[in-house]
C-alpha cells in the first residue's frame, strides 16, 4: 500500500496518516487540539509531538478551552513539570492564551469552524501533487490565516503552523496522487 513519504513505519504515524491528516475536522475541541499540537511542534517534528498526543490530552484536560482560560500559576507550574509533553514555557502559556482568544472567536462567529473554514471557502482544497518536493510550506491562504489569528492574539501561529494546521484538518488534501488516501480523502464530503 503507497503511503506519502513523509510516513514512517510506526503504526502511531500510520494510523494517523490512514485515518486522520486531510480529513475534514468541524469539531471545535478537535480544531483547537490541533491548533495547540501544530504549535507545539514549531522547532521539532510532527512525530515527537504525535508520540506525546495522548499525554498533551490528560495534561491539558482534553483541550476543553473552558477549563484552560482558568489555569494559574500554580497549573501552569505543573505543566513545566510533566516529562510526558514539550516543557517550554512560552508554548505552555500559549496554551492558556490561545483558549482565551478561541472563545472570542467563538463569540464573535458563533463557532471556531465557522470562521477557520471561511478561509477556504467552507470546502477542502484538492491539491494534485504527484511528489512531496511538490507541497509547500506556507500558501497565500495560510500567510492570511497566520496573520488574522495573530491579530486576534493567538501565539504559535506563523504561517507554517497554520498550513500543517490546514493540512491536517483537511483544509487542503494534500496527500500526494499515489498515496491511496488521495482518492478517499478527495471524495470525502467537505462541508458541513
């Protein structure tokens, strides 16, 4: 079975490419999980931070925005502790301002996937890469993404965050053609 390149042999990373990257995400907890794991992987690799996704899960009451905007020092303290995810402060308290500002966006458009869906019209973009030498980095879209959440105060938002962001949650299909999820993830229905 032909897998994207990027996949390695541990059943980890290839029931998550299998199962999840490009499939369309609308579920506001699950879209600020990955708003929070894309950012903490900034500096490392996307396997690091998926080995460490079940202990971000407990460590971060299952990213529940409502519980996070009422971490203190005293929580924040503990976090810095736990050997189970990355330990930097500035992408700890991240965390914490990120709920913050998701509950604005929530407030002003009624849910988050409302307004990170606008971004592309409310339908996944199918790319047509035969090579991942062929998928960018950053698009114009992620560039206008990463600047509209920094406008609103989220951290851990640079334009290279919010394409893995986009390409995870199915945003954009970025599965390369010979890559058997390219045919499933293109004929999954992306709008809500």
């Amino acid at each position: 079975m032909k897998r994207c390149g990027w996949v390695n042999q541990d059943p980890l990373y290839i029931e998550y490419h299998d199962h999840e990257w490009g499939v369309p995400v609308y579920d506001d907890r699950l879209l600020f999980e990955y708003l929070i794991l894309e950012g903490a992987q900034a500096g490392l690799s996307w396997y690091t931070i998926l080995k460490k996704r079940e202990n971000y899960r407990k460590a971060f009451d299952n990213f529940d925005v409502k519980k996070i905007v009422l971490y203190d020092e005293k929580k924040i303290a503990e976090l810095l502790q736990n050997e189970g995810i990355v330990r930097n402060k500035l992408k700890i308290n991240s965390v914490i301002i990120n709920a913050h500002a998701f509950l604005k966006v929530v407030e002003e458009f009624g849910s988050f996937n409302k307004y990170i869906w606008s971004f592309v019209g409310g339908k996944t973009i199918h790319n047509h890469f035969k090579d991942l030498s062929e998928v960018p980095a950053t698009t114009e879209i992620s560039d206008r993404l990463s600047k509209d959440l920094k406008k609103r105060g989220f951290k851990f938002v640079g334009s290279t965050i919010c394409y893995a962001f986009m390409q995870a949650t199915g945003m954009v299909n970025d599965h390369v053609e010979s890559c058997f999820c390219y045919k499933t993830t293109h004929q999954l229905k992306s709008t809500k």
